[in-house]
C-alpha cells in the first residue's frame, strides 16, 4: 500500500472524521480508496459524528 493510501486508512482506523482524514491525505482518489476499504469488509459500519450533524442538520417532518 502507498503511503496516503496508509495514512487515510490509518486515520480512519483510528476514528478520526472522515473530513480530517481527506483534508490530511493527499495523493490519492478519496472516494475511490474508501471505497475500496468498504467493498473489502475492512469497515463494517459508520456513524455520524455531531459535527457533521451541526453543519447538515436534520429536517423536523411533521
């Protein structure tokens, strides 16, 4: 594995945001790369964290 490759799967494993992680890695397809780890089972879920939340916030249906 290349080196950005290494380090966006580094920050991620280590439950960094995945926003932090693209911002800290260059070098490589981002969205190519991660989903390469999903399609692999290397990541078996996700969460939203509250940042993201706070800057899409959830619209009230009625």
């Amino acid at each position: 594995m290349e080196e950005p490759a290494w380090r966006f799967l580094s920050a991620l494993c280590a439950a960094r945001p995945l926003d932090d992680a693209i911002k800290a890695t260059r070098g490589i397809e981002m969205s190519g790369a991660l989903a390469e780890h999903l399609v692999a089972g290397r990541f078996v879920g996700f969460a939203s964290s509250d940042r993201a939340c706070t800057v899409h916030p959830l619209e009230v249906t009625p």
